[in-house]
C-alpha cells in the first residue's frame, strides 16, 4: 500500500513576531502569558500565541526575542501640554494661580510660537518614547505645530482643539482659536496615527457660549471634549460666586457631561458629583504628580473607581509635573490611592496598568485601536526588561511593572508595527538635534521670566 501522504501545514506569512518572556494583553484581564508571541502584520496584530507554536502558524519577515521582557501594550498618556517641555523647571513651588498667573501665562505671552510649539513637542515625544508612552492627549496653543512633531517622531496622538477667552500670541478670541483649530483638523485628520478633540481650557477660562458652541462641534464631528475641572478649590469658589454653581454642574447644564468628556484632575469631587460622572460615563483623566506638586490635593480615586469611572493617568506638562513619566504615574496613582483611603487593595497593581493603557484609550475613543494586545488593534507596543538586580526576583510581573520598573527599563516600542525606539535608541529623532533646540530655548528664555 502507499505511504499516507501528509497534507502540508500552510503557514501565515507576518511582517515580524515579538517573543518575549511574558506578554500581558491588559484585556480581557490582568494575566501575565508566560513564553508568549506577537505576530504582526500590516501594523496591527494578527494573533497572541505560546512561542511554541509560532513556526508552526508563521513565517515572519523579522523575529524579535525578548527572553527577560514583559511586553505591554504602549502607555497612553491622557493629559499633557507637550510642548511646554522648554518651561521643565520654571518658577517650580508656587501654588497653581501663582504658577500660571505670576510666570507661566507671561513666559508663554512673550515666546510660545508655532517652532516653539514644534521643538517643544518634539523634545516631548522624545522623553515619552523613552519611557513607553505610544498615544498622548494634548492640549496647547499652534495644535497643528504639534501635529507635526508627533507625526514626524511616529507617536499616536489626540491634538486638542483649544479654546480659551483671552487673546493669545495664537489667536484673538475664541472663534477665532476653533477657526484655527478646525481648520488644522481639516487638514491633517488623514494623517496616520493622528486624531482631533475639543481642547476648552477650563471653567473658569471659557465662556457658556464657548461651551455651547463645543458642546454643539463635537457631536456633529465626534470628537471628545477634555478640560481641566475641579483642580483647586479656588476654581470651585470662583464658579459658585459667578455662576452660583459648581464647575461641573455648570458643564452638565450646559450639556456637555457624557461619555466624550474627560475631566482633568477631577480632585475636588462629592459622592453626588462621583455619582453624576459615573452614570454619564465620564472618564477622568488623574495626573497625581502634577496634583502634588501644585498642592492641588488627593483625587478620590478609591471611590471614583468604586463607581466605575473610566480613569485613565496623564503626566500634566512638564513645567508642572516636572517628568513625562507614566511609570512614575502608576505607581504613585497606585500608593495614593492606598494611603487615601486606608485600603492597601484600593487601586491594585493590575488596574494601575489598565488605567495607563486601555482606560486611556477608551477616554480618547480609540479603544478600538489600541491600550490593550488584542488580535486587530494596532501593534502600539512597549517591552520592559525584568533584567537585573533591582529587577529581580520577579514573581508577579504585573506588579513588578507598577511597583519596580522605571522608564529606564523600557528597551523596544513599537507603533503601529513600527519601532521607534529599539535597544533603547530613538529610530526617528536625534538626541544631540533636540539638545541643540531646548538650549536655543533655554537661552532664549533665560532668567527673565523669573523675576
């Protein structure tokens, strides 16, 4: 008789597959998968797999081994002012109004521009490539400047429409910054890996009008809408002696409390206000570096997630944080939480990641892009190596992510399939051309803003 005639097994060709020695998806939950793949293909991710079953389904064009990393999904950092990376250390350990009235709001008044824009964010996508962030959500003047930046150092990136009431060096009034805003979104909303939101500075900078007129924008183009809200207590005493309600009130008046709006810090909430953002699924963007250094006080983010209030983590800008650190987000997001509201389980190790990633994502309406490693999301990645003494030993690596790594131990990232930093070196971007722009900077702002 014959011999039986074996059908042969027809592998999948990949663009590339990661190996590494865990890959933690973030959903559907907080697992570590031990000895895992990713495949890639076309910038996205086609399956996640035990590493021994690889040659068996793929034929990769490139095969990465990660033997002592955990590959996560890439950090999202859902609330910055990317480009006021060249204010870093100005007029530091003043309280918020001081900060921004006394040197800030000058300092901008006298040197923001669209290049100051464009270095600044640039210097920023650089600092936050380092240390894992894939997707950022900014909010600042010149947007389409930092369009730029972020297309050109490859990052993701959801560029606020500004709005505020004062004139500016970027426009005279607030039509006039949604007239520039929407006319940058016109013509970059088909760049890769850019999106547009609503960008209102803060209750107590922006009109009703201008909040109906957003309100009205962002459904007709759905967009989110992100600003600052309940940050200090001087900002709520204001808006009840002009308004005679509180900042958050007045927005659901107005319409805009639902599920587009991402509140800023969001400190100073009641149970009714925690339940009111709960039930209109809100997400809140928690920045707990910059809270401290400001004094702004402790966010209620026990309670918030109790709720089930869609909390992501944002750095701030560095002029008030003073790092784009996401890894220094976690874990300080985490300890706070504990110490707040006196439960060691009040914000655990895994849901400090989740925050950082999928809960970002999902704040920003791109969950169905990225913030998890998921079969059809794009490839936005980031491998941390577990190597070495203070590495070690690692028996959970979730935790381990929170509570041990640092930026320092983020080796690959990867956006949309693409690597932008590999064995720790920026593909895109040239260190010592960044460090020619911030000390151009530098120089140009001097000490004159400190006095």
């Amino acid at each position: 008789m014959p011999a039986h005639k074996r059908t042969p097994v027809t592998r999948q060709s990949v663009d590339s597959v990661i190996s590494a020695r865990w890959v933690i998806p973030v959903e559907p939950g907080a697992l570590a998968l031990s000895f895992h793949s990713v495949a890639i293909h076309a910038g996205r991710i086609v399956a996640v797999l035990p590493t021994k079953d690889v040659a068996t389904r793929f034929e990769a064009g490139e095969s990465i081994s990660l033997g002592d990393h955990a590959l996560i999904p890439g950090l999202v950092n859902l609330h910055t002012h990317a480009s006021m990376s060249l204010l870093r250390g100005l007029a530091d350990d003043l309280p918020l109004m001081r900060w921004l009235k006394g040197h800030i709001w000058p300092a901008e008044a006298r040197h923001v521009s669209d290049q100051f824009v464009y270095d600044g964010t640039l210097l920023a996508c650089a600092e936050m490539l380092r240390g894992g962030i894939t997707t950022f959500n900014d909010m600042y003047f010149f947007p389409g400047a930092a369009a730029r930046a972020a297309r050109d150092a490859g990052m993701r990136a959801s560029v606020g429409i500004i709005a505020i009431e004062f004139p500016t060096v970027y426009a005279s009034d607030p039509d006039d910054y949604l007239g520039k805003g929407l006319a940058v979104r016109d013509e970059m909303r088909n760049v890769p890996r850019l999106s547009f939101c609503m960008a209102p500075h803060a209750p107590y900078t922006v009109s009703d009008r201008t909040f109906e007129r957003i309100r009205v924008m962002a459904d007709e183009l759905d967009l989110q809408v992100h600003v600052h809200l309940h940050e200090t207590h001087e900002e709520i005493e204001k808006s009840l002696d002009q308004y005679k309600m509180r900042p958050l009130a007045r927005l659901n008046a107005l319409g805009l409390v639902g599920p587009r709006l991402i509140g800023v810090h969001s400190v100073h909430l009641t149970t009714g206000e925690i339940e009111l953002l709960a039930a209109s699924s809100t997400s809140v963007a928690h920045c707990p570096s910059s809270n401290l250094k400001l004094a702004s006080g402790f966010a209620p983010v026990a309670r918030m997630l109790d709720a089930g209030i869609n909390l992501g983590l944002g750095t701030d800008g560095a002029a008030s944080n003073n790092r784009l650190d996401m890894f220094q987000e976690m874990r300080t997001a985490a300890l706070l939480a504990k110490a707040h509201a006196g439960r060691a389980d009040a914000m655990p190790a895994a849901t400090a990641l989740r925050a950082a990633t999928l809960n970002g994502a999902r704040a920003l309406g791109l969950e169905r892009i990225t913030g998890s490693i998921l079969p059809g999301k794009a490839a936005d990645l980031c491998a941390v190596s577990m190597a070495g003494p203070e590495m070690s030993p690692c028996y959970d690596p979730v935790s381990h992510l929170v509570y041990v790594a640092g930026r320092e131990n983020v080796t690959h990232v990867w956006v949309a399939g693409t690597p932008v930093l590999q064995d720790r070196k920026l593909v895109n971007l040239d260190l010592s051309d960044l460090d020619n722009r911030a000390r151009m900077w530098q120089n140009k702002i001097g000490v004159e803003t400190l006095t």
